[in-house]
C-alpha cells in the first residue's frame, strides 16, 4: 500500500447516491441487481411502514402504546438495509429500528407489546434472527459483534448488523466493537442511521470527524457514506457489505445520512432545536416520494397503488393492536418465574407476597 | 487424587469443561497465549486451540458484550476480567445485558455465562486491581455470585457455574490462588450453587464467612477453641443467592452469630445475611448479629493494607461480644 506523508484521512468523503430526489438515476454502476417485483416491494413497504408510523403516533397520542420512536424519513435506511440481507442474517436493533424487526419476521402485535412494556414482544418467534430493541446506546454494536463471531467459529455464512445512530456512534461501546470486529475479521455490518439529531444534539456537536464512516479507518475495517434518502443507494451499500462478511473479508461501516421527520420521541419537540427552513430542506429529499418517481417512470407505480398500501396498513394496525390489547396481562410472579432458569429459594419465598 | 493449589483447581475445571463441551469457549485480556496474568488459564490455548482460548483487545464492556452475543448462539462464554477493579467498565453488559437477557425475551435467549474475576486484597497489588465487590454484584437481579475459600470447591464450584444456564459471576480471591495445596479429584464433579458448607463445627457461635474469610475465621476458632469457645464456620460458597437453611440451622444450635467479610462494611453480603437471620431465626438469637468487615472507605493503597482488611483478631473481638453479650 502506498503511503502519504504525516496526516491521515483529512478529506471528507461523497456519500454513495443513486438516485437523486427528482427521481432519476445518477450513477447507473450502482444500481443494485433488484427485479420490478423487488422494487414493488420496496415500495410496498416503505409506504406501509409511514402509515404504521402515521398511526403508531396516534395510538401513542390515545396512550394504547408505550415508548414509540417514529421514524418517518427514515424508511429508505430501515426497509432498504433490511432489504438487502438474507432471512438468516442476524439484525441488533436500537430502540427505534422496530421497522428492521418487523420485515425480518418479527410479528407487528409483538412490536407493539414491546412498546407497551409486555414480555411477549421479546419473545422473538423461532427462525427469526433478531434481538429485542435496545435501550442502552451502543450496548447492542458489542452483541452483534459477538454474535458474528459465533457465525465465524460455526463456519456459518451468515453476517449480522447492528444499528445504531449518530449518538451512538460517541458511546464507548461503538469504538470497542468496531475495533473487535476488526481484530477478528467478523462478518458484521455497523449500520449508523446519522439523522442529524441525538435527542436533540445536532450532529456539529457529537463529533469533530469529517463523517462518521471515517470512523472505520480506526479501526482497520470498510467505511462507507451513503445517502440515506436514497433506497437503492442503501442497497447497494448493505449488499455489498454483506458479501464481504460473506466471504470473510470483515466488518463494514455504513454511515447513512438521513432526516427523522417527526420528533425523537412523543414527548420531544423539534421546534426547540431545528428550524422549519430545515425540515423544508429535508422534506424534499423524502425517500419515498423519491423511489415513487422513479417506479412511476418505469409503469411500476401509481398514486393508487400508494393509496392501497395506506390503507391495508392501516387494516393491519388496527388489527395487530388489537391483538396486543387482548394479550393476557403480565403478573409478578410471572416475571420472578422468568429470572433464572430454575427459580432460586428466596424468590420462590418472595413470590408469596404477589399471589 | 492430585494435590492442587486453588489456581491449578480453577485451571483443571476450566480443562475438563472445554474437553467435555465443544460450546465452551474462553476469552479475555492476556489469557490466551500467556495464560492470564496469573497463568490461571496456562496451556489451555496450546490444548484447545485459539478458536477456544483467545485473547480479546483491552476493552473490558466488549469483553462482556461478546459473551452475550455468544451465549445467545449457544457458546458457554467464560470471559475473564483480569481484576476485579476493571468490572465497572464491563458492568451494563454484565448485570443489564447479561442478567435481563431471560426475563426481557421471555425465556428466548439466555446468557450462560461465566464471569470470572480475581479479586480481595493482601496481596499489594497496585491501586484498583483489588477490591471486594460482590456486594455491588449480590444486588444484581439475575446473576448469581460464587466464591470460593479452597481448591476442591473451587474445582466443583467452576464446573457447576459453567453448567449453569444463567450468568455466573465466579470471584477468585487473589490470596488464596497459592496459598495452600488440597485434594482435588481428576473427574469432572459439581458443588451445587447455592448450597453452604459447614466447614467446622461448633457449639457456641456461629461464624459465617466466605472466600479467604473462611481462613481468617479458622485461625480465629482455633485461638478460640484454646479458651473453650467453640465457633462454627460455614462457608457460604455463593453469595448470591445465600443458603439461609444452613444458617438458621447453624444459629438454632448456637444461638449465637457473626459475619466476616473482607468488603467494606454497609449494605453488603453481611447486611444481607443478618436481614435474612432477622426474618428467620431472630426468636433462636441471645445476642445480636455482628459484622466484621472492611471500613466504608475506598479499598487502601498497598501500605496500610494489612490493617485495613479483617483480622483473626477482630473476629475474636467480635466472636467475645456476642458470646459474652
């Protein structure tokens, strides 16, 4: 390898883009092999998980759910990086990628009772490989990584992503499992959704770096910039990302760039922290409206069909929350009963006290 | 039988788990090639191969968070913090993660996990390697505290804990790594987690202790026994969950009881072993429950050490109170 004298990695990087907001593709080597029934379902799903967005912030608002991130912007990062990884493949979610869960087989009632502060929703269904949301920032990047490392000793091909955002990507714990997954050449993939906003910190205050996908220079793994509005650019990067931890090659980091719509959580206000200029800005980079173009200049998309897609969601919210609402309530015993594999004495002694 | 020290018991455990379970895996700072600083886990690489017994990068939370990623794959993780000072960087994956992973999916994953940690002072080792800290651990909902005082335990103890399908905090005192050889069987065998050992009887007191604390309160009774107080010594082998049986049972024969621990004194295992005498056999006592244990300070430097931590003196002191009471 050549070098270069004193300074490392003092340029920013162009993200990764493939189609621009008006819809059109402006780098053709990396537009990712997908076929029209792929693409349709891409669209199906972006438009379905908005409108399940749509109506999470309601049912939060009429309090028949929990803690609820929303993730409206977001969908090309959520839906396409899901996308791109095989049902095998292993997802460590953060606390609002409920999304990745849910296109990778976890039940949507589950998802709502998980928000709704009942066991159930981390009883992940067998032959799905995800983990519950996590809460602790950077807690899951360290399990993804262990993870990885069983599917490496077990000679299995499957790799593994983490998510997290652009806080997290300040947490000890990111820099720990960065640095691992390259020590150990693991097939796991850092998924960074950098929406511009820690709660309400804004990105010029979590790091000096020029990006964070610069990160990954650190630690001796692959960085990449992406442009998180654009789900084939997403694709495409994931893709890419998982053949190589496929093929043993190692651990990528993946910097998406993209905007959360709504606020942090139902009890945040964005007027506190950004403008309505940028929101206006963003707005227009909107990932679904986006790829709508694009599907409608290919006779693969109409308003209809949009519309079809809001409403069967809607359909299946309503019915999924209800099945949430008519889940058998949680009781004391039942958590102290779920501590330990064989209850220990003073617990079961302690039990008395709930029944 | 072989003769062992309690380091060469912990070594043979750790061998005959590896040879007997394929998911057994061992990891941690420096004690792959070497065998740890202590070479606690010496020749176990050159046995098993570095797939099995490797070294990880100095981050001790990545430590802890491998060991759940693995143990949710089905691996029997034994992850070694090098000392028992160094926990609090790993503590969220080891008593949030590790301990919450049963109950927060339902009983779809689990952690088993061995933690293992050298710990306890006299041994002058430089500021924050030593300390006792499994108050700080006891507390923790999920995750069961072993320690043990000899090498026949520590052998049974190790392949219980490794057994075990929940995370196991295993401390191993630093002082007693050398301090005296025992039998120890060559097969694989378990002490049942839990459970307290009486390790010697008495009908005048009861002294409840655990890890180099036992020994500390052995040479206690043995001045006692010269003038005629004959204590009772049950180790508690695990400090999360405490045997309370043994104790009340111990007490409703002594009437009488004190607690040593090497820790700092408020609300530690001592604390809570008298809260459950106090719920359990308060109507058996003649005298109160007495605590010998470390001052609430921070853990000494080196120097002044040897009379920070518990003597058999203080043990007599207390032992005469409450006999005397």
């Amino acid at each position: 390898m050549s070098k270069v004298p004193y300074e490392v990695y003092t340029e920013d990087v162009e993200a990764l883009s493939v189609l621009s907001p008006e819809g059109k593709i402006v780098n053709k080597d990396l537009l990712p092999d997908l076929n029209d029934d792929q693409l349709k379902e891409i669209m199906y799903r972006m438009v379905f998980t908005r409108s399940w967005d749509d109506r999470a912030v309601n049912l939060g608002r009429q309090g028949r759910l929990g803690f609820y991130a929303p993730v409206s912007g977001q969908e090309a990062t959520m839906v396409g990086s899901e996308f791109a990884l095989q049902k095998e493949d292993f997802v460590c979610p953060g606390y609002r990628d409920i999304p990745q869960l849910v296109w990778h087989g976890l039940p949507l009632y589950q998802a709502f009772l998980y928000s709704r502060g009942h066991q159930h929703g981390g009883q992940i269904p067998d032959g799905v490989n995800v983990l519950m949301p996590q809460i602790i920032i950077g807690a899951q990047i360290l399990h993804a990584m262990g993870i990885a490392m069983a599917y490496k000793l077990k000679k299995q091909k499957q790799v593994v992503i983490a998510y997290t955002g652009d806080g997290g990507s300040s947490e000890g714990d990111f820099y720990e499992g960065l640095n691992y997954a390259g020590v150990y050449k693991l097939p796991v993939i850092f998924f960074v959704q950098n929406n511009g906003y820690a709660i309400t910190t804004p990105f010029a205050k979590q790091t000096a770096a020029l990006s964070i996908a610069h990160k990954a220079v650190a630690a001796g793994i692959k960085g990449v910039k992406v442009d998180g509005m654009d789900v084939l650019a997403v694709i495409k990067a994931v893709q890419d990302a998982a053949e190589r931890g496929r093929n043993g090659e190692g651990a990528t980091l993946i910097e998406a760039v993209t905007y959360r719509f709504r606020p942090h959580s139902m009890s945040d206000d964005t007027s506190k922290y950004r403008t309505k200029d940028e929101e206006g800005i963003w707005s227009e980079k909107d990932p679904i409206a986006r790829l709508a173009k694009y599907l409608a200049e290919k006779g693969l998309w109409t308003d209809e069909d949009t519309e079809r897609v809001r409403e069967e969601a809607k359909a299946k919210v309503n019915e999924e929350i209800k099945k949430a609402e008519k889940t058998e309530k949680m009781t004391v015993s039942g958590l102290i009963d779920s501590m330990f594999e064989q209850t220990p004495q003073h617990l079961e002694e302690q039990k008395a006290d709930f029944e | 039988m072989a003769q062992m020290n309690m380091k060469e018991a912990i070594r043979d455990a750790l061998r005959v788990e590896l040879k007997n379970d394929p998911n057994v895996i061992l990891f941690g700072e420096d004690v792959g090639h070497v065998g740890g600083v202590f070479r606690a886990t010496e020749g176990l690489q050159a046995e098993f191969g570095e797939d099995r017994v490797f070294d990880t990068p100095l981050a001790e939370s990545a430590i802890g968070g491998l060991a759940v990623g693995l143990g949710i794959q089905g691996f029997r993780p034994i992850a070694e913090i090098q000392f028992v000072g160094f926990i609090f960087e790993a503590l969220d994956q080891m008593v949030v993660q590790a301990a919450r992973m049963r109950f927060r999916s339902g009983g779809k994953y689990n952690s088993p996990i061995v933690f293992r940690t050298p710990f306890g002072g006299g041994v002058k080792a430089a500021e924050l390697h030593t300390d006792s800290l499994e108050g700080l651990l006891a507390q923790t909902p999920g995750i069961k505290v072993v320690i043990p005082s000899n090498p026949y335990d520590a052998k049974g103890l190790m392949i219980a804990s490794i057994r075990d399908n929940d995370p196991v905090f295993f401390m191993e005192h630093l002082n007693l790594y050398h301090a005296f050889r025992a039998e120890v069987p060559e097969e694989a065998y378990t002490v049942e987690l839990g459970k307290a050992n009486v390790v010697r009887e008495g009908s005048d007191v009861t002294i409840i202790a655990y890890g180099m604390m036992v020994h500390t309160a052995t040479k206690a009774a043995d001045q006692l026994a010269e003038e005629g107080i004959k204590a009772e010594i049950i180790d508690l082998r695990t400090v999360s969950p405490i045997d309370i049986d043994t104790i009340v049972a111990s007490i409703q024969k002594t009437n009488r009881a004190i607690v040593v621990q090497e820790a700092q004194k408020s609300a530690g295992v001592a604390a809570e072993v008298i809260a459950q005498i106090n719920e359990k056999a308060i109507l058996h006592l003649e005298a109160p429950v007495l605590r010998v244990a470390g001052p609430d300070t921070v853990y000494p430097f080196a120097q002044i050490e040897d009379s920070w931590l518990p003597s058999p003196k203080r043990v007599i002191d207390a032992v005469k109170k409450v006999v005397q009471f």
